[in-house]
C-alpha cells in the first residue's frame, strides 16, 4: 500500500471504520438471537465513535488518540477466527470483534514498518495503538463473561 | 430506763474525737485493680453486631443498636449499655465471639445526667477508650467451642474407585454436639440467599427434636437434602464463631436432619391456606428453582405442571453434580415429596416452538427456569477433534447411565465446580488427570474443599496455564499445547492473566475436556417471546416479583441470578412463588421495606 501524504492515510483509516461500521451494521440485521441485534448495532456505533475521532486527528487535534501504553491481553491472539453466521451467541459476536479489532491493528504495524517516512510511521503506530484499544475493550468483556470460570 | 442507757449518746459522741480505725481518705481516685471489671470498651470495626453479648446478659443491661449499614457478616448494630442493670459480671465480654468486647479498669464517672449512663461502647467516645487494663477474655479461654465436630470422609485411595458417598455424615452424638456450638446470633439467615431459618433449626437438633429441625427447614426448602450435600455455603462464610474458630458445620447439619427420614410428607406439618385453587401454573425446567416454585405453589393448591427436557428432574443437581457428592436416593426422595404435593411431573419433554405462547394461554403464570445448557467453546484451533470433549456432555452422559470413557490420560481445561467435577469423574473412570487453569489457584471459582478432595484423589492442577491448540498425534490421541501465564494488573478487580510468548507445553491425552462455563440458550422460546426477556449474553432480567418483560412469565435460577448456585435458583424460587401470588391479586404488592427474597414459613 502506498499513501503519499498523512491525509491519504487518515482518510484510509477512516474509510476502514466506515467499513467496520458497515459490517456490524449488517450482521445486526442477520442474528437471530435475542439482544444480539442490540450488540451489534451499538458496536457499529463505536466505530462511528473511532471515526469521529480520527476526523478529529485529521482537524489536527492529536489528543483524540490513545495516550500511553495500550495493554495486551493477547486472548484472541492464539483463539480460532469465526464467520458471522444468523445463529451466533454472544461469545461468537465477542471472538468475532476481537478478531476484526486485531486485523485492523495488524494491518497498522505492517504499514509502520513499510514506511521510511518517520512522521507517517508514528501516526501508523498511533492508529495501531487506537485499534489495540479497540480489541481490548472485547478482551476484557470475553475475560469477565465468557472466561469468568476459566 | 439505766443510768448507762441514758449516757450511752455521750459516750458514742466521744468516739468522734479518738483516732479513727480506717484508712485516712488519700487525694485523688484509687486506680482499678489491672482485671478490674469496669466501663466496656468495644471495638466497632471488629465487632460483627452478632448481639450474643445482648443475648447472654442475664440483667438485659445490653440493647443492639444500629450505628452502620448492614453488610455481610456484620449486621450494622453494636451493643448499648445500660449501667443502671449491668452488674459487671463480664459474661458478655467472656462470650463475645469476635473478641471485640472488653472492659477497661476505670471504674469512677460521675455525671449529673442519669441517660448518660446508656453509651455505646466503641461509638459514643469515652475517656477510657483504648485502654490497656481491664478485663479481659483469657487467652484460650472461650465459652463456646472453637472446633468442628470433624466429618468424616472415605480415604482419598478407597474413593477413587468407587461412586459411593465420599462425606460419611454426622452420626447423632456428633450432630447435638456440633449443634450446641451455635450461639444462634442469626448472622447467617441474612447472608442465606433463601433466607433459612438458620439458628431455629440448628437449636431444634441441639434440643433433640429432628422432626422440628425437619419442618423449620422445609419453611423455605424443598430441596435441603441436595443443600445439606453440596450447598456453597455463603452462611457459614459469616457465621459469628468462625470469626475466631471454626464456622459452625450448618451444610452438615442440615445433612444430617434430612438424611433421617424416609418419608417426609409423613413428617411435615405443613399449614398453609390454599389460596391457589382453581389457578394453573406451567414451569418450565426441573431445576431447583423451578422446584421450589411447583412445591410452594402445589401445597398452596395451585395446579402445577413441570415439563423437563431430560428422563429425571434435578436440572444440574441431577445431570451435572456426580453421584458420589449428591447420589439418586436424596434426589428420589425430594421428588417424590412433589409428588405427594400434587405437582404433575412431565419429563422428556423440551418445550419448544410456539409450546410457550399456548402455556401462557393455558395457565395463569409460567416460570423459565431453564439455566445454563449450552458450554462456551474453547475457541483455540483442534478443537472439533474426536476427543475434545464438553464436561457438561461427559457429566450428563455418565449422571444419566450412558457408557463413559476417558482413557488413560486427560486434561481439563477450567476452574469451576463444573471442572472439578470433571476431573473427579475422570479419576474414578481410571484416568491420570491434569487440570489446566488460566489464573492462580486463588481464583479458582471452585469450592475450596472440592480443590483439596480433588487434589488428594491425585488431581494435579497446573495454574496460569492458556491452552493454544490441540493437535493429533501419530498414533491417534491429543497433544494439548498450553502456554504459561503472567498476571498483569487490571482495574475491575482480580488480575487477568496473560500469555508469555514463545515458551510451548506439550502434554499428550486421550481427552480434552472443555469446562470454562456455560450460557443460556434460548433458541426454544419464540424469537418474538425471547427478544423481550432476554439479552444477548442470555441472561434474564426480573423485577423484585421475579416477573421478566412479559407480562405473566415468571424467571429464576441460573439464567437470572449472577451467583449460579443451588441455594440461590431456590432463592429466585422463593421470590417467583411470591411474585406469581401477587401478579394473581392473591396478596398484596410487596412494601418498599420488605426483603426481596421472602422470609416464609408453612406452617
Ligand atoms: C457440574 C455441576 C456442578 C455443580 N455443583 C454445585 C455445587 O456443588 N453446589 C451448588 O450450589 N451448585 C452447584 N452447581 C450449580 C447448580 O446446580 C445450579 O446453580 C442450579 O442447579 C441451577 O438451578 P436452575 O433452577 O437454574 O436450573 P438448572 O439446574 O440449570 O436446570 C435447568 C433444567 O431445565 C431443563 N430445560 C432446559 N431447557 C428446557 C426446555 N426448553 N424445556 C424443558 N426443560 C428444559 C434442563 O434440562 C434442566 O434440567 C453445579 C452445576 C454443575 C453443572
Ligand atoms: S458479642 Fe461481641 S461481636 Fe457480637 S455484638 Fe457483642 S460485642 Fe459485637
Ligand atoms: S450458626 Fe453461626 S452465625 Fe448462625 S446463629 Fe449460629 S453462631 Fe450465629
């Protein structure tokens, strides 16, 4: 992938959550179990919530992005990736998300590292960082409910 | 009248002007002898507001008032003493289970208001607060016994090669003993999630009357035989004598009482009015909530009707708990007592399809107590291998009479009951067992004493251990490959853990058998039904009548609570037998200031 400037880059990204907010907004009207739909749709709106942030780093305002250190829990790291399907329970909706937060942060660090451009590389860090969030904010959830015993 | 009789004011006037014999009156107050019994201190952060101090008190010198919000194990009031009645005896302080209550050696206070001589030690501040002399409980000396009667076990090496009971039970002897320890303080009735009528029964046993401790114990449990085995045992978490000693053996007691009769409906002296006439409940799952829920109702005239999906009601205590901990007998026997009271047992039947919209036709009420069925998956690839197995299948299979095998070698992945269970099973069918666990031992949600039992049947468990993958081997078995694990902080509470990178275990088994929990599954409600009570992680949510977003379907037990314990499905039981009576007009909406969960009787 080749982007000329921090525009071309910020607008890839944004196009990659619209993406996002597409896909979810989509399983949502396929899933048939009960308060799935809910779940779905409200993780669509979080993706309009990252895009509105990017928007914001692209008006120049840095601090939209995560500060500090991004923890890891590294749970979907080594879990099987699922296809979204009608009849998926919460635990599929959560490894699913995982999975599509870790993509996109992966996709990031491969750019960081193509790059020579040191100020593109920081804000392909900073993005990978945002997505990292992202996934951990599933982990912790898939932590607590779905590893509560484990 | 003598002359020495009419002198003898005189004489005695002359005594006043002669050395006196007693001691000269010294400056100052003489201080307490070290052990004096003076002023009572207490301190108010170890005090658990049991009120056995109040209860002994032969002057009822002491009222338990309330000075803090009641939390578990500490019921918020603290002792006030009345000095007009204390006679300074100490009882209270040689009682006091906590060891909070003292008595300083100040024995002097002189004040113009009477009331001030009411205080609260501990609370109301007072110059001798703190202080070092006074009376004090002697060290080792305590009124109530300390130690449990011990229970009795097989021996770890004889229980691994059989089903039969592991816990032996009290005999008589050692249940009135055990018995006589309680100080019936009632701490433990709060932390009950069925509210038990706790130190009534316990005092019953003491008294040697079993069939009352029977009857106080069916007030509010229809299952206790199932309780008296395997209850989690959130009362005894709190029980006042464990504060200092050990907690009074409550499960063992309940145990003992249920396990002497045979025929219970030829012992329980129920009376309640049967306002339930002429009205028709459905319930749906034989778990111990929906028990509770036909058994309160039938015997208040109700006509109730519970369709089980499975040959046998008990839900989990039936298909999951093993034998050796809770066996068919106890079960039978508490069923059989729901038939006695009229409630029509409808078994093999899943209700499914439009079943539940025709039910609510049919009936005036229907109770979901359908708890968690379906397990969650491992989610780490090799998983759909022969072999990796579900505990949940393996334990239903084996409860139920099917053939099982495990091989010579498995591991189990979780640290629940369900995986303890599992690993137990697995030791008895002849396999070496391992269990693999995310977090430290400390967070295991497994009872304690289920880890130590498992451990001394040779269960080895591998703590901070993440499975990654599970691949076939050569000659046909499973390599389970786990990675260790570091625990790293998190805000909402215990650690998580998380995986070093690039260290591998191997480790090869017959079976792999998943147990790190279980959801709800709704797939047998109409979609239309199901989207206004559940959500999507499957749980239910209920109002203080235990009444879900549908008008007239009531929910308990696994799928609502967030405990997923016995004692607590029977509690939303308890709660749904209320709330469906209120719903029906039969007694009166619940005031702001009763307890969610009822505290009944039925007799
Ligand atoms: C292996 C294991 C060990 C446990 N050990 C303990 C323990 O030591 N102590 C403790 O307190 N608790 C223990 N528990 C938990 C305890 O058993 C549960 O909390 C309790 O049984 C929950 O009761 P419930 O009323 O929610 O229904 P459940 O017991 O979950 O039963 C639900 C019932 O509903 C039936 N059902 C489901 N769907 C339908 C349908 N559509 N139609 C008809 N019937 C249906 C099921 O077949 C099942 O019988 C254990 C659980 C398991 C699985
Ligand atoms: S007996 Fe001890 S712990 Fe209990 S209320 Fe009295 S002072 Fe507090
Ligand atoms: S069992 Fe323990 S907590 Fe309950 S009444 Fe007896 S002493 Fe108090």
């Amino acid at each position: 992938m080749q982007f000329d400037s921090i525009e071309e880059i910020l607008d890839f990204a944004i196009g990659k959550e619209m993406e996002a907010h597409d896909m979810y907004m989509d399983i949502a009207g396929k899933v048939k179990r009960p308060g799935l739909e809910k779940t779905f749709l409200e993780l669509a709106q979080m993706e309009l919530g990252h895009k509105a942030r990017l928007e914001q780093v692209k008006a120049g305002d840095l601090s939209g992005f995560a500060a500090g250190e991004v923890q890891n829990l590294k749970i979907s790291d080594h879990l099987v990736d699922v296809k979204p399907h009608p009849n998926m329970d919460y635990q599929e909706a959560l490894l699913f998300a995982m999975k599509a937060e870790q993509r996109a942060h992966d996709l990031y660090v491969d750019l960081a590292r193509a790059t020579s451009d040191p100020g593109l590389r920081e804000l392909f860090k900073g993005l990978a960082k945002e997505e990292l969030k992202h996934k951990l904010f599933f982990e912790t959830e898939y932590d607590d409910v779905i590893l509560e015993g484990n | 009248m003598s002359l020495k009789n009419t002198l003898a004011p005189f004489s005695a006037w002359m005594q006043a002007f002669s050395k006196p014999f007693t001691v000269p009156d010294e400056p100052g107050v003489r201080p307490g002898a070290p052990r004096y019994r003076g002023w009572h201190i207490n301190d108010r952060e170890t005090c658990i507001g049991c009120g056995t101090c109040a209860e002994i008190c032969q002057n009822v010198a002491i009222d338990m008032v309330p000075v803090d919000e009641p939390t578990k194990g500490d019921s918020g009031l603290r002792p006030k003493v009345d000095y007009g009645r204390c006679c300074w005896c100490a009882l209270c302080v040689d009682v006091c289970p906590s060891g909070s209550l003292a008595m300083s050696n100040e024995y002097v206070w002189v004040d113009h208001d009477g009331d001030a001589f009411r205080y609260t030690p501990g609370v109301d501040e007072k110059p001798w607060d703190g202080a070092e002399l006074g009376w004090r409980k002697d060290e080792g000396f305590d009124i109530v016994d300390h130690e449990r009667v011990p229970m009795g076990h097989l021996d770890p090496e004889e229980r691994i090669h059989t089903w039969a009971e592991v816990v032996v039970g009290y005999t008589e002897e050692e249940a009135r003993r055990e018995a006589a320890r309680c100080v019936e303080c009632g701490l433990c009735v709060a932390a009950c999630p069925a509210h038990m009528h706790i130190p009534d029964y316990i005092a019953a046993i003491r008294d040697g009357d079993d069939v009352r401790a029977l009857n106080v114990i069916y007030d509010n449990n229809s299952m206790p035989e199932m309780c008296g085995k395997v209850c989690t045992r959130r009362c005894e978490s709190v029980c006042s004598i464990g504060v200092n000693g050990d907690p009074l053996a409550i499960r063992w007691l309940k145990r003992y009482v249920t396990e002497r009769f045979d025929d219970l409906k030829s012992v329980l002296d129920v009376d309640v009015e049967r306002v339930g006439e002429g009205r028709k409940i459905a319930v749906i799952g034989g778990g111990p909530s929906g028990i509770t829920v036909a058994y309160y109702l039938a015997i208040r005239g109700f006509e109730v009707t519970i369709h089980e999906a499975l040959p046998q009601l008990g839900g989990a205590t039936f298909f999951g708990i093993p034998k050796y901990r809770f066996p068919m007998p106890s079960l039978e026997k508490q069923i059989k007592l729901l038939e006695d009271a009229g409630v029509k047992i409808v078994t093999n039947h899943r209700v499914e399809g439009d079943e539940l919209r025709r039910m609510l036709e049919e009936n005036d009420a229907v109770f979901i107590g359908t708890g968690l069925m379906k397990p969650y998956r491992l989610g780490a690839e090799g998983e759909d291998l022969p072999g990796v197995v579900y505990a949940l299948d393996l334990l239903r299979d084996k409860n139920i009479g099917r053939e099982v095998e495990v091989g010579e070698r498995v591991v189990v992945v979780g640290g629940g009951n369900v995986a303890i269970d599992a690993a137990r099973v697995s030791r008895r069918l002849g396999a070496e067992v391992t269990i693999a666990y995310r977090r430290r031992i400390v967070d295991m949600p497994a009872d304690d004493e289920e880890i130590e039992d498992a451990e001394a049947e040779g269960v080895e468990i591998i703590p901070q251990a993440i499975p990654l993958r599970v691949e076939r081997t050569d000659d046909g078995r499973l390599d389970f490959v786990w990675g260790p694990a570091e625990m790293v902080p998190s805000d909402r509470g215990r650690p998580r853990p998380k995986l070093i990178e690039g260290v591998e275990h191997h480790m090869v088994v017959d079976r792999v058998i998943v147990a790190i929990g279980q959801s709800a599954d709704h797939s047998w409600m109409p979609p239309d039904i199901a989207e206004k009570v559940a959500d999507a992680k499957g749980w239910i949510t209920v109002d203080h009548n235990g009444m879900t977003g549908h008008r007239g379907i009531f929910a308990g037990g696994d799928l609502v609570n967030d405990t997923a314990d016995a004692i607590s499905a029977i509690a939303d039981g308890l709660r749904a037998v209320e709330g469906i009576q209120r719903f029906l007009g039969i007694l009166p909406e619940r005031e702001e200031t009763e307890p969610e969960i009822p505290v009944i009787t039925v007799r």
